[in-house]
C-alpha cells in the first residue's frame, strides 16, 4: 500500500519532453503505445523509466557481445584477423579493376573510372550492411576505409593509367606480328617488320592493309592463332563462316529468328547443327572486314587495340578475375550475415547481394546487367550454401575448423565456375528459351 501510493504521489514522465530533450520526435500514438508497453496502465517515474530502459540496453549489448564472438574460436583467431581482412582485400580490388575497365570503355574519365570501380567494389557490402541493420555507426567502409576506400580508388587509379598502356603494348605486338608475317622471306624484309613499328619510321608501318592483312593468313600458323582470337567475337556479332553448308546457315538463321517450329525441323535434317556446332572457319576475309571498322581498307592500331579489348572481354584471363572477386565476396558477404546472427537462408542470400555492386556498374556504364545471364547469382548462392550448411553443422556439434569452411565455401563458388566456363550450354536456361 505505501509503494503503492508513492507511486501514485511520484510525477508521472513525460515522454514527449524527454524524447525531444534526446533529439526523438515522436506523435501522439507513439506516445500512448511506449506508455502503454512500460508502464502497463502504471504511474512511471523517471527512475522506474531509467532502470527499464537500462534492462533494455543490457539486453541488446549482451546480444551484441554473444555475437562477436561468432566465428572467433580460440584457435581460428589468427586465421580470422588475417584471412579475412585480406579476403575482402582482394575482393574489393577485383570488383574495382572490372569496374574501372567497363567505365573506361564507356568514355568516362579519371574522376568517372574511380567512382565506378568504388561503387561496384563497395555497392554490395554497403547494401547488406543497411539490410543487416549494422550502420549504426556507418557502414564497412566508413568505418574501416583503409582496407576498402582507398584499396578501391588505388585500384582504379591504377587500371586507369595502366590498362590503356597494355592494351596499346599488346596491340604493337600483334601487329608488327602482322607484318613479320606479311614480310617477304628475305632478310632485309623481316628486318623492316620488326623494327618499322617499333620506331615509327612510317605512318604506314603502323597500319596493316588487306593485302597484307591477306597475305599474313597464307601461314597456317597465323591464321590459327587469328581465328582463336576474333572467331568468339564473330561468333557472338551473329557472323556466320563463309565456308558453313548451306542447310547449317538455314538453321542459324532460323535459330537468331527464334523460329521454335522452323528450327526443329531443320535441325533433324541438318544432322542437328546449330551455331554453336557450326565451327566452320571464318575466311581471312571475313575476319579483315570484321575488324575494319571504319571501313577504310586499313587496320590502324586503334582497330587493333579494339581486338585487344574484345579478345580480353571473353578471356580466360577477364573470367578469372570475376571468378576471384566472387570467390572472395562468397566469403565476406556469408561471413557478416552469420556474424550478426541471421537466418541461415538470409546468410545465403546476403552473399548474392554482394553482386550489388556489379549490377550498379553495368547500369551506370549503360551495360546489360550480367548477375541474371551469367553464373554471378548461381556460383555465390553455391558457394554461400556449403558455407551455412558447414556453419549449421559446427552447431549441432561437429567440429568443422573455419579455415576449411572457408576454403569449401570459396572452392565450390570457383568450381561452378569453371563447369560454367568449359560447359557448352548455360547451366541454367533463361525463362524463355529461343
């Protein structure tokens, strides 16, 4: 009875006044629920408001200490404080090189390249931290932008000045190639092809005309290494080898015409042929047309230096980069979800949003966005699997070390990959099939 009445004499709070008083606006009916969900219909004072507001904070920063503490076994400390950092190291550079190379090819400038390559290294990360709720005191990248902001803009600026000198210096390559191969087989004409280009004795020398052009494809040995180069651009521009039989371009072009009835018929009197099985050889002709581009009868080292870009585009060396960066992203996107306690299919997802970044990139550089055409979404939702499936396991009591987690997270992610690079068909098949 007598606390009773001192609670009843105590001056109830004023929750208006105090929230402004923190800088907390809050309306009449978030008044009446935070007054109706404290006090239960009870006179509250400022002590008794305090204290649940205390046990409210404990609460949180108890949570917030158990989950620190996820992923952090005593023996995998080491593993943690390096692996980890240089993984997301590595991914940001990734994302950031591709991404100034793709602004680049879009006409954008030093400022333009660096934002670009910074968005796509940073977009996915910055999008999970708002979705997991972890900005309160700013994202990864505020927070620590040493290992992500300036790594990012130290990438791009290098891609930036670097990547236009080698594809110039492979470009030279290739065509004094040209020339040594177009040279007559007498010494001082072999001598002139290596050295013209070289030393820019000639305007001329720094262009290769059809005939030469022509006269280069008579050795076998060239023209092989010619049509490795531009046959997968040619193939991809819808250009059909001249010395294709008739009823294999009947099919193809009923296959670029999406005509589905057509299509099957000729394929069952065409021995099944389509485009991708019509590997027939493309001419010297064809491949000199294909790579004049102004139509001028003469390839400069601009038209050259496109064949550098075009042939790096749907490179090995192009698929190994992206494979790298999502590799890494599998890691640190799963990682941050597990770490601050989320549902195993929001861990998985959460790495295939890493690919934010990439999909800003190809929207700001006017690019077909690649996540839903490619392996993007395919190899991280893979990759991120394995890594909450092994997680799960650790929970029910099996012990699985976090250094081979990772390294079975990241190696699944890779692996369908490279099913997805040497498989002939895509693994997954679009919506609607041509």
């Amino acid at each position: 009875m007598m606390q009773a009445s001192e609670s009843s004499r105590a001056p109830m709070i004023d929750f208006r006044k105090r929230a402004a008083s923190l800088g907390v606006r809050l309306t009449d009916a978030e008044v009446e629920m935070l007054q109706r969900s404290t006090t239960q219909n009870l006179a509250l004072t400022r002590r008794k408001f305090l204290r649940f507001a205390r046990t409210r904070w404990d609460q949180e920063l108890e949570r917030d200490v158990l989950l620190a503490s996820i992923e952090q076994p005593a023996e995998a400390s080491t593993l943690t404080k390096h692996v980890f950092p240089l993984i997301g190291v590595v991914g940001t550079a990734s994302w950031s090189i591709a991404g100034t190379q793709v602004a680049g090819e879009a006409g954008m400038n030093l400022v333009g390249c660096a934002f670009v390559g910074c968005v796509a290294a940073l977009g996915g990360g910055t999008l999970n931290s708002l979705m997991f709720g972890a900005s309160r005191r700013g994202v990864h990248w505020v927070r620590h932008p040493k290992s992500t902001v300036m790594v990012a803009l130290g990438a791009s600026t290098v891609t930036f000045f670097a990547w236009p000198e080698i594809c110039r210096t492979l470009a030279e390559r290739w065509l004094q190639k040209v020339h040594l191969a177009a040279a007559d087989d007498s010494w001082l004409g072999r001598v002139q092809a290596v050295f013209s280009p070289i030393l820019g004795l000639s305007d001329e020398s720094r262009k290769i005309s059809k005939a030469q052009f022509l006269r280069a494809c008579e050795q076998a040995e060239f023209v092989e290494e010619a049509r490795r180069k531009l046959g997968p651009q040619m193939h991809r521009s819808g250009i059909i080898p001249s010395s294709t039989p008739r009823h294999v371009v009947r099919v193809v072009d009923m296959e670029l015409d999406d005509d589905a009835d057509a299509l099957s018929s000729a394929k069952e009197t065409s021995g099944g042929f389509l485009r991708r099985g019509a590997t027939s050889e493309y001419s010297a002709e064809q491949m000199f047309a294909f790579l004049d581009s102004d139509g001028n009868g003469a390839l400069d080292l601009k038209e050259i230096t496109r064949l550098v870009k075009l042939e790096y585009d749907g490179s090995a060396l192009r698929y190994m980069f992206d494979t790298i960066a999502l590799g890494a992203s599998t890691v640190t996107g799963t990682a941050s979800a597990v770490s601050c306690g989320l549902h195993p299919i929001v861990c998985v997802v959460s790495s295939v949003t890493m690919c934010f970044g990439g999909i800003l990139r190809d929207l700001l550089c006017g690019r077909e966005v690649a996540i839903g055409s490619q392996s993007f979404a395919l190899c991280l939702a893979a990759g991120a699997s394995v890594y909450v499936g092994l997680r799960e396991l650790c929970l029910l009591g099996v012990p699985i070390p976090l250094g081979s987690r990772i390294l079975l997270a990241s190696g699944t992610t890779v692996t369908v990959r490279l099913v997805d690079y040497f498989a002939e068909k895509p693994l997954l098949s679009p919506m609607h099939k041509s």
